[in-house]
C-alpha cells in the first residue's frame, strides 16, 4: 500500500498527489512513468512521474479525472492508500550537458511531465525555454515551477485570457522568427498538440521528442496494448518509450487506437457512477 500523504487540486478535475513510495524515488529519472492501481476492483493506469524528492522518499503524480479509474483516484483523500504502484518504468530521458537551447513544450497537463525533464535540461547547464499551453488562465498549472527551472517561459492560451492569444505552436514560430537556435525541442501533451509541433519542426530539421502515454496494460512488453507506430517500426510505449522521435510517429494511427477505448472508458464511468 502507498499512502497519500498530500492532496491538491490544481484547477478544476486536475488533482496534484505526493506519494510515500521511497524505493521509486530513489530510482526515478525524468521521463519515466509509473503504473498504478486504486483498488482490487479498478484498472492499472499510466501516469509520468511529475516529480520525485529522493531524501523524503515522495514522488508527485499529476492527473486529470477524466475516466473512471482516474475519478476514484481522484476521491482518494490525505492518509488513505493506493493498492499498487509500479515503476519506475520506461526509458528516462536523454538529458546530457552541452545539448544547447532545449525548449520544452507542455500543453494542458502535459506540463506535469515535462517539469522533470525542464528542471533536469536546466541542471545539466543548458538553456531552456519553456512554453506551457492552456485552453485559459485558469486551467493553467506548474507555472511557478516551470518558471523557476527555466531561463524564459512563454505562456499559451487558446481563448486569449493569459500570456500570448494561440497555441504553444504560435509561440515556437515566434522563436524561431526571433532566430532562437533551438537544439532540441520536447512536446508533451495531448496527441493533437504533438503532432502539431512535430509537424512546425519536421520542416526546420529541430530534433523533437515527444513522450507517448496510449492505453497500458501490463507495462512490461507483454501485452501489446501501447503499440504505436514508429517509422517502419512497431513500438512498446511502455518499454521502448514512452519518448520517441515525434517526426517519426504516426500521430493518426495513434488517436484512433485511442478512440478504441473510449466507448468502454464510458461504460466503466457510468458503471462507477452508479
Ligand atoms: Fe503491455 Fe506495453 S503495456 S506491452
């Protein structure tokens, strides 16, 4: 069992928990996710690990309740204990001294994962500049924390009610306008946001990784269930990833196995809310 030893809630359905899980902490690098459980009774799901503190032995999970499985992690309180927690699993990030301007993109709660990733680009001596996007203002999350990791941060928002009127896509055009030498750009977020930077990047010949959250089941390479395509090849997310090469992956064929699952993540909401 794990026990919740903070709980908040970020904006609205986007809940922040610190974890007592010290064997994961002392292990997890940016990038890497973890597996969990609510209950004997509820489905595993992924979640990136948002942050870790290896001395107090805590890692902080962001998510959003968005299905079922996530609403009753959501209904968790201070105290009470999740069933399982695997991890950490995946690939870590590639982070490395003397890659030069790395400018870190996270849109919605995308941000969650890319804060590590920030944070660690930023202590290994490169620059970096952040761009976080956000339908409005008050869905925005991590902007403190991204700002303190990084040596410009840009805001996004769709509606206009915060920082620049558009996409995170708007603001990285600005960059490169402006004559940013970008080495290395990361994108996290939803699949359509993805695709989008990867599709201003490919162009530019900017090195882009993006981080791949599909549907997982075992998180071990054994199921098949978080295949994605990548080039002319098909990937595990949850062992070859979940980073990969965003000019290489097949973003379509990835929303539609998404689209798969939705009609039963429906009958399992409903059936949760009974
Ligand atoms: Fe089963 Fe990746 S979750 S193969």
């Amino acid at each position: 069992m794990f026990k919740i030893l903070e709980k908040k809630e970020l904006s609205p359905g986007v809940f922040r928990m610190v974890i007592d899980a010290p064997r994961i902490a002392k292990k997890t690098q940016p990038g890497q996710f973890i597996i969990e459980r609510v209950d004997e009774e509820s489905e595993r799901i992924p979640l990136t690990v948002a942050d870790f503190d290896r001395e107090k032995g805590t890692i902080t999970l962001i998510f959003q309740a968005v299905g079922a499985s996530t609403e009753l992690l959501a209904e968790k309180k201070e105290g009470e204990s999740i069933l399982n927690l695997v991890g950490p699993l995946g690939k870590p990030s590639e982070v490395a001294e003397g890659i030069g301007t790395v400018v870190c993109i996270g849109g919605g709660i995308g941000v969650a994962p890319v804060y590590p990733i920030a944070r660690a680009m930023k202590e290994a001596g490169n620059k970096v500049i952040s761009i976080m996007g956000a339908r409005s203002k008050e869905i925005l999350i991590m902007e403190d924390e991204m700002r303190a990791v990084s040596d410009e941060t840009i805001v996004t928002t769709d509606d206009g009610t915060y920082g620049i009127k558009g996409f995170v896509t708007t603001a990285l055009g600005q960059l490169v306008e402006r004559g940013e030498k970008i080495d290395r750009v990361y994108a996290i977020g939803p699949v359509v946001m993805m695709k989008s930077v990867a599709d201003a990047t490919r162009p530019l010949a900017l090195p882009t990784v993006v981080s791949l959250n599909p549907v997982m089941v075992d998180g071990t390479g054994m199921c098949g269930g978080c295949r994605v395509q990548v080039g002319t090849e098909t990937k595990f997310a949850c062992v070859d990833g979940p980073e990969f090469d965003g000019h290489l992956v097949d973003f379509n064929a990835l929303r539609t196995r998404q689209g798969m699952y939705r009609d039963m993540e429906a009958e399992a909401e409903k059936e949760h809310k009974c």
